[in-house]
C-alpha cells in the first residue's frame, strides 16, 4: 500500500473516531454556547440561537446529558453556557455541577433563550448571539460539530477561518474497498490499536448500562427478552442498547463514527458480538473493527454529517463488512454485504435523534447480518434489482445521490411534520 494512502486512512480514524457525551447535535450546541460565554467573558442575559433545519431535528427531541431529563435545543443552549467547558470539545458538559443545573432550569424558566430556525443551505449549521449588557458575542459554527469558523465581539471579528473540508489535508477520496481491506490487513495494529479499544471500552460499557437499566423503549433489552438469544439477536440487541441509553442522557462517552454517537455503536458493537461468538482473537477484532468504521466513513463523508436518510444504514453496512471478515470472507464477499444491505434498507429516514433510532439500528443490523449471510453463500442482489448497479461503486455512488440529492425535499417535509403543533 502507498505511504500516502496508509497515512490517509490513519488520519480519517484519528479524525472520525472521537469520544463524544450524548447525542453530537446538542452536545454542538453546548459547545457553542460554551464558547460564546467565554468570549463574552461572564454569564449572558440573553441567548439566541439560529440552527439549520437538521439540527433542530437532531437536537429536539433527546435528553441532554448532566442535566437529568433536559430535553431541546434551548436546554443544551443554557447548560452550555452555564456549565460547559470548550476545551473539553464533544465532552463539553461532563463536568456540569447539580447548582449549575439549578441555574440552568431557573434561567429556562425565564426564557432568556430564543431558538430561530436560519435560512440556510448547510445542514450542520449554527450561528448564536449572547447578550450581556452592551456586550454582544456571535459565535458561528458549520459542517462539523467543533468547526467554529467566526467569532466576533462587539462587531469585531476576533476569529476567522474556512470550514474543516476545506482546508483539510486529509484525502477521502483514498477510500475505496480494496483500499480499505488492503489497509485493514496490513496496517501494524499498534498504529491505531489504542483508537479502537477506546471505541471498544467505551460504546461496550454504554451498551451495557442500556441492557442494565430502563433507557426510552428499551428496544435492546426488548430483543433479547422476546427475540432468543443467538448471536444475530444479540449483535442487534447490543447496538440497540447503547442507543437506548444514549438518546436518554445516559452520562456515558461514545466513540462515534462519522460524527455520529449510533453510527459508532452501530459500526462496533455488532462487530465485537460476533468475534466473542467467532472465539477470533483481539487482533481480528481490530482489524475487522478498521474495516467496518472506515466502509462507514467511506459512504458518510459523501452523503453529508446531516440528511434525510438515516446514518445507522451505512454503519451497517460497515458492521456486516466487518462480520463477513470475522468469517473470513473476501474483498468480493465483502463488498456483495455492502450491496446486499443497501439494497434492502437504504429508505429508512432520519427523523431526528430520538429513542426511535435504536429501533432504527436494529433494522438495520438486521439487514447487515442478513446482507453478510447471503454473500457467504456467494449470493448477491444483482445489477437491475432497484438501485443496484453493477459494481458497488456504482451502487454507493447511487445511494449518495438518493440520500445527498433526492432526499433534500423529504428532509423539509420531515422538519414540517416534526415542528407542527396541529
């Protein structure tokens, strides 16, 4: 493999494989917030904050973490700014205090901060004022959840700079399956070992905790109650879990993948169920571990961090890569998954972080498990059924265009269905 590609490919997991506290959309907004009252330099007396259409559908609906059962945009806003830490970046809140927490329910009840939906073409994008006195302090975010790219105080610009991508040195376009396989076989696991036994420890432990204790729906703690418990329902169930708990404020990290706390354990967990089922020792699991975050990456970066179709379809298809290697399955096997997983559940929309996506990881762990049976039995959808083209770069570029493009308007009319009153 070229020295550049295998330089690429370690920088995409250092870059996508990050610890994260609760679900990343409000947990950006804390980070802004957090960051806007430092600047400001005390606590504002009023906080208004514009988000494009994805992050309020992202943000509205989930439990914000250290704040017990906080929900919504104006919840994550306040407590950042109350008792967030930036530096701290996607761990922003982990160090609130409960008197915090007390100033952060009495200034909600005053309704000091006012959410506006911006009028603009980004999915991932924020842009919030603070007010205190005659100090005013607009700090804006987009495309990536740390990725402030103006700060100004008083109308003086104290921070300027492009969005990530497009200063990034990192090439993405290094990412095909070959190229991934070849680096996942060949790459010396010490290089990136102490990355994936971080995603190991950490999406495990909250996984656990979801099975343990009473998290939304409990979809993972429902599969295992009434599903069996062979190692297909388990590898689901344990996906499942860890979204239950994470939906629901539970106070454990994640290690997330393309931006995304349920992609990250959608990629992982099912991968590690199946190598404790397989008996492959702790270097397979790492590798098969590469494998499936970096075939998620590989369609995500595309697709965009925010849209209309649910993330947890293309982790999926990183995690049934990732099973189809623990079997020893080849480049061919492993990309017929990929096809196979595609093709059955790539409709699923995102309609927002909610406790309804670990029902939706579920779904879609299922299809990988089913896509990874069939390609071992060397059968795979074929050119012509639906979106399948006829290689899987085709495919891929396929889905792209459903989820980038196609899906622009639904993501409107999912916003409208989720923000009327009527």
């Amino acid at each position: 493999m070229e020295q550049r590609i295998r330089r690429n490919m370690i920088c995409v997991l250092k870059g996508e494989l990050v610890k994260a506290l609760g679900c990343t959309e409000p947990i950006a907004i804390a980070y802004v917030s957090a960051k806007a009252r430092e600047i400001l330099g005390k606590m504002p007396e009023k906080i208004v904050i514009g988000c494009s259409g994805n992050i309020i559908k992202n943000a509205k609906s989930v439990v914000v973490p250290m704040t017990g059962s906080l929900k919504g945009i104006e919840a994550a806003a306040v407590t950042g700014a109350v008792g967030g830490h930036s530096n701290k970046e996607l761990e922003v809140l982990t160090d609130v205090t409960e008197q915090e927490l007390e100033t952060v329910r009495k200034l909600l009840d005053e309704k000091m901060c006012t959410v506006k939906c911006l009028d603009t073409t980004e999915k991932l994008h924020i842009i919030e004022t603070v007010y205190a006195g005659e100090d005013v302090v607009q700090v804006e975010l987009i495309r990536n959840h740390l990725g402030i790219i103006k700060i100004t105080k008083n109308g003086k610009v104290l921070f300027e700079d492009k969005p990530q991508e497009e200063k990034d040195e990192i090439d993405y376009t290094c990412l095909n399956v070959k190229n991934i396989l070849d680096f996942a076989n060949t790459i010396s696991v010490e290089e990136v070992q102490g990355l994936i036994e971080e995603q190991i420890r950490c999406n495990t432990e909250i996984s656990q905790k979801g099975l343990n204790e009473k998290y939304g729906a409990n979809i993972g703690k429902m599969l295992l109650a009434h599903y069996g418990d062979d190692v297909k329902v388990r590898a689901k169930a344990k996906a499942a879990a860890g979204s239950d708990a994470r939906m629901s404020g539970c106070e454990l990290p994640v290690v997330v993948n393309s931006g995304s706390g349920n992609q990250g354990m959608t990629v992982s967990l099912p991968v590690i169920e199946y190598a404790e089922y397989l008996k492959a020792d702790h270097e397979k699991l790492i590798r098969a571990l590469i494998l499936s975050n970096l075939i998620a990456i590989y369609q995500k970066y595309r697709i965009g961090r925010l849209s209309a179709y649910c993330g947890a379809v293309s982790a999926a298809a990183g995690a049934g890569a990732g099973i189809t290697y623990l079997y020893g399955g080849d480049e061919k096997q492993i990309s017929d998954t990929i096809v196979n997983t595609l093709a059955n559940v790539s409709g699923i929309i995102c309609d927002g972080a909610s406790a309804s996506c670990a029902a939706k990881i579920a779904s879609s762990v299922d299809a990988a498990i089913m896509g990874s049976i069939l390609a071992r039995e060397k059968t795979v959808f074929e050119t012509g059924d639906g979106i399948v083209k006829d290689n899987l770069q085709k495919t891929i570029d396929g889905v792209v265009e459903l989820a980038r493009d196609g899906m622009k308007e639904t993501d409107e009319v999912i916003l409208h269905i989720m923000v009327d009153e009527r």
